[in-house]
C-alpha cells in the first residue's frame, strides 16, 4: 500500500496540549479499505471504520510545518466562528489535517463535527 494522505490528527481543545490528547490516523485509499492491514498485537493501533459525516472546516496554507500552537489557534478561532453563527458542533475535539501537494508549500485543515439536529 502507498503512503497515504492525509494525516488526520484528533485533539482536546483544553488549552494545552500533551502527547496523551492526541490521536494520529492515517486515511487507508479505497483500493485497500476492505483489506486494510491491521496492527499486529499493539493494543494502541486499531483500525476503525467512519461513516458520512459533515464537518465545518477552516484551511490555511504555508511554507513551514503547523506548529501546535496555530492549530489551536486556528481551531478555536474556527470554534469562535461557528459560535457567532449559531451553528452546533461537538466542541470538545477538533481534527486537523495536512497535505504536502509540493515541497514548497503545505496545505492545512481543522474540522469540528456537526452536531446532528437529533443529538441536542
């Protein structure tokens, strides 16, 4: 199986951050989603299955890596966004996501879960 992309990174918006907040996934293609590898006997590795789901999400592009500290950022002034506008969402952890379409440049997302009218 190729590498894949993109990296899909969920963490706890608690004001800070540590190792123990993240979750690191990895978007297995079509091709190998019926036959995806599984993880040998690590009990931190699982591979999990995602139905449709809508999210809000906020890009931005840049020359150098996201630190920890924009990704935050950039998730909660999207969680100030989605605020303002009313819009329901589960706030407590974002995902963020990144793309390296060339070596000059990174394409980056942070997404928040729409809250489906029937889950109040």
């Amino acid at each position: 199986m190729p590498a894949t992309a993109p990296l899909v990174t969920g963490f706890v918006l608690n004001g800070t951050t540590t190792g123990s907040d993240f979750v690191v996934s990895a978007w297995i293609p079509e091709d190998y989603q019926n036959d995806a590898p599984r993880p040998f006997d690590d009990q931190d590795i699982d591979v999990s299955h995602f139905g449709r789901e809508t999210y809000f999400v906020a890009n931005w592009t840049s020359t150098f890596p996201a630190s920890a500290g924009t990704i935050v950022k950039k998730a909660n002034e999207l969680a100030d966004s989605l605020d303002r506008n009313k819009e329901k969402y589960k706030g407590k952890s974002a995902w963020f996501m990144s793309y390296s379409p060339t070596l000059a440049s990174k394409y980056y997302e942070v997404a928040f879960l729409k809250k489906e009218k029937k889950e109040n």
